[in-house]
C-alpha cells in the first residue's frame, strides 16, 4: 500500500493564509467595483438631469425666441467628442434643435427633480437618456433631451475601480510578504528542535532545550524529553542486561569448557565419566540460563501485548501444578491445589494475557519452591498453590499464592528479591544450586507486562509465600461466593474438569 505524501505545515498555514486574504481582496474588489458602478450611474444621471435642466432654463428665459436663441447655445454645451453626448430639442411638431432619432421614450424611468431618466436604443447603441418637458404658454410643451452611451460610465467606473484597486493590491502584496516571514519565523523553532533532534546519538539522548520554545510546542518538546528519558532509562537497562547476561553466562561455558577439558585428558574411565556427569550438568545449566534469558525478552513490553487472549487463572495453575507433580514426588514433596473462591471450581477466572507466558509464571514459582524445600526438609516437605478472588481499588483480581514450608527468605534479602541476577542462596548457606537468579526476576517482569503484580511475604508457618494478582475480565457472566457476586438467571451450570481442593 503506498504511503500518503507527507503535508508541509509551511505551504499548508501559507495556503490556508494567503487564500482567504486573497479572496478578501477579490470580494473587496468586486464590491468596490458596484459601488463605484452605483455612484458614477447616480453621478452620470445626475449630470444629464442637471444639463437637461439647464437648457430647459434658458428656453423659458428667452420665451418665444428660444427656437432662434438655444440652438446656438445647445450646440456649444454638447459639442465636447469626448463626452459623446446626444441631445434633442422638440415640441411634438417641429424639430427645434439637436438629432431627430433620438426616442422619447424608453425603459428603467427613474425620476430626478424635474428630469425623467430612462434608457433606450439610438443608433443600435444603449444610451442613457435625461427628458425635461418646459409648458408654453400656446401650443405643445417643448421636450429637451440629453442623453449619452452607457459604455461611456463603464469607463467611468473602471477608472474608479482602478484607481481603488491599486492601493488595495499593494496592501495585498505587503500581507502576502507579511505571512510568509510570519510563518517562517514561527516555524523556526520547530527546525531548531529538529537540529537538536539529529544531533542526538545512542549514547547522548539529551532532553530538548525548551528555552526559546514557544509555549504551544511545550506539549511536544515535553513529550519528546520525556520519551528520551524513557529510551535512556531502556537502553541503560538493555546495557546493563546484557553486560550481566555475558557474565552470568561465562561462568556455565566455562565449566563445559573446562570439563570437556577434564574428560579429554582423563585416563580412568570413572574420571571421565564423572567429567562428562559434569559436562552435562553444566550444560543443563547454560540451557536453562538462556531459556531464562529468552522468556525474561518476551516479557518485555511491546508486541506481546498483541498477543493476549482470555486465559482461565484457575485452569491455567492447575494444569501447571499437574505438569510439576512428577518432580515434586521425586523430592518427597506433597504439592497440593486448591480454590477458595468456589471449592467446586465451577466458574473460570477469566483474564487477559499471553498463556505461555503465564505459564512460565507459575513455573518460576513451582521451581523455586521445589528448589528449596527438600534441603530443608528432607521428608514432610509441602507445597500449596491457592486460587481465590480479591477485589482491589474496586478491580476485581484472581490471586494465586504459592505457599511452601520450606526455609523462607531471610528480611535482609527481601527487597532485591526480585532483582534481576539476584541469588539468595549465594548469601546463605542452604547449598542450593540456584542458578542465574533470573526466575524471580521474570516473574515480576511478567506480571508488569498483564499490570498485575507479584509479591512475597513469610507464610504463617515459616517458608516462602508468593502472592500473584492478575485483573479479572470484566464481566458479569463469571461469579463465584468469593467475589460476593450472584450467578444471573439461565446461566448454564458448567462442570469443571478438575475438583478442588486437589492433593497432586
């Protein structure tokens, strides 16, 4: 699919700025032009009216010798070529004065003081037209009209419209010069934040100075530093992982490396035999580390997300219990299950997460639990893991505790229990081989990443006890007397394949 072309902020605020102050000065243009239109048609008529008049004037001034005294005179007022002017002196009868065709009637008639204006055809031109009738004392009223062409006010009004239109068009242009440097200098500083940006390397990620950046940027310089905080704080721990990875590895290669070596070189068969027995255990080991080091990866937050499905809690630590049972018969330890919630373990407790990594949340737990009880306890070691609900700031939570009798965790270690690397019994005496220290590590990474959580506190009677919490599905299909809810009317009863309380 092809990717959409990338809109420049620059050309659409110029865009979006220079386009109306354009069509602002159109529109002020054209309604200059009507109104320059308006006042040259009432100028023009006015004129006409005013010149009609005139000679209406001098008729009744000479009396019954205007047929001899105003032509002369009529002559001399409309004789200019420029005005083009057109005018008619009549009684009806006779023809006193001035062009014969010029019609006595036309349309548009409009009243001005004494004068009739109209418009009417002459000579296949528009003209307009100013009529002033004079009463004689015996016979017809003399009829005077002056009338003009229509495109004579056209280029009245264009002269008009020009003369407007000019400062108006420099006004235009400043404004357009006005947004262009206006936009540029406001959008300087986000170029500036993008030399800042580009000058960051892996190893910098400096926050951005947000000195000089305008107040509405704020919200994305601080988003970008607190980002570059969080990409630092990542890249600092990938570091710091990876650093640790390598040192916790070289010690399992060393050992292959160097029983290898033993089983090489040794002559008795029980000596290279034993080297081999070693040889593999230190295998085992390097195995185990980087299959730890793989799930403590995917429990990184990012694409598993993705991944999550409804997954049932009780379901999912009985299964798991059951696939540990072989070993835990194997170390004399008695591992039991149990539902608090709903004894019968009718009712699913429905969540949102990735199953295998779940999964491998109750087999750190498991693990570590059978890792040191038997030391302890040799004989009458157990172990007990608990479904029940809990509600907690009103979210609804499955709680799954995996309880031992086994040596507990000393206080003094408590709060780096969950660190990663972090070996407890590399400061205790217990003798336990308890590999990388990443189990728990992967647990509480885990349990991050479906925001639930993990934490320890001392079982009632001496040992370990670790409390997992995971956010329950909303939904009002799932209850159970543990969560105080009541099972709705035709909800189908459903029989669980596995009873509790179980004793594996």
């Amino acid at each position: 699919m092809p990717q959409p072309a990338a809109n420049s902020l620059r050309r659409t605020l110029l865009r979006r700025l220079a386009a109306p102050l354009s069509l602002l000065a159109l529109m002020s243009g054209l309604i200059a032009y009507w109104l320059a239109w308006q006042y040259t048609q009432h100028v023009v008529d006015r004129s006409l009216a005013d010149l009609a008049t005139a000679i209406s004037k001098q008729i009744q001034i000479a009396g019954a010798d205007a047929r001899f005294t105003v032509p002369p005179l009529a002559q001399a007022m409309f004789s200019d070529p420029v005005e083009h002017l057109v005018y008619r002196i009549s009684n009806g009868e006779t023809e006193i004065a001035g062009d014969p065709k010029l019609p006595l009637q036309g349309t548009s008639v409009r009243r001005m003081h004494y004068a009739y204006v109209f418009e009417t055809q002459h000579e296949g031109v528009t003209v307009r037209v100013a009529q002033v009738r004079v009463d004689q004392p015996v016979g017809n009223p003399i009829v005077v009209e002056v009338g003009q062409p229509v495109h004579h006010r056209f280029q009245i009004a264009a002269e008009f419209l020009v003369a407007i239109m000019m400062p108006l068009l420099l006004l235009l242009l400043a404004g357009w010069i006005i947004v262009w440097r206006v936009v540029n200098q406001q959008l300087n500083p986000l170029t500036d934040l993008a030399d800042s940006l580009n000058r960051q390397t892996h190893t910098s990620l400096e926050p951005v100075d947000e000195t000089y950046v305008p107040v509405e940027i704020r919200p994305l310089t601080g988003a970008l530093n607190a980002l570059l905080d969080r990409l630092k704080t990542a890249l600092d721990g990938q570091r710091k992982f990876i650093a640790d990875a390598a040192h916790q590895l070289r010690t399992p290669l060393t050992a292959v490396k160097l029983h290898a070596e033993q089983a090489a070189v040794a002559r008795d068969p029980q000596q290279a035999l034993a080297a081999v027995r070693e040889l593999r255990a230190a295998a085992d080991r390097a195995v185990r580390l980087s299959n730890q080091l793989l799930s403590l990866a995917r429990a990184e937050p990012g694409e598993q997300a993705a991944r999550f499905v409804d997954v049932d809690m009780a379901a999912l630590a009985f299964d798991t219990g059951a696939e540990w049972v072989p070993r835990a018969l194997a170390f004399h330890v008695d591992l039991g299950f149990q539902r608090l919630d709903d004894p019968a373990n009718d009712h699913p407790l429905m969540a949102r997460g990735n199953p295998v990594l779940l999964h491998e949340v109750m087999a750190n737990l498991l693990d570590n639990a059978l890792k040191y009880v038997p030391p302890s306890r040799f004989d009458g070691g157990r172990i007990t893991v608990t479904v029940s609900q809990t509600v907690i700031d009103q979210v609804r939570m499955a709680e799954i505790i995996v309880e031992d009798n086994g040596p507990g965790v000393p206080l003094t270690q408590q709060a780096d229990l969950f660190k990663r690397f972090f070996r407890g019994d590399g400061q205790s005496d217990s003798g336990v081989d308890g590999g990388a220290g990443l189990g728990l590590a992967i647990v509480h990474d885990i349990m991050v990443l479906h925001h639930g959580s993990v934490h320890y506190e001392d079982a009632p009677e001496g040992g370990a006890r670790f409390i997992v919490r995971i956010p329950l599905v909303p939904t009002t299909a799932q209850s159970s007397p543990g969560a105080q809810t009541e099972e709705g009317p035709g909800q189908p009863e459903k029989k669980s394949a596995h009873s509790a309380p179980i004793d594996m």
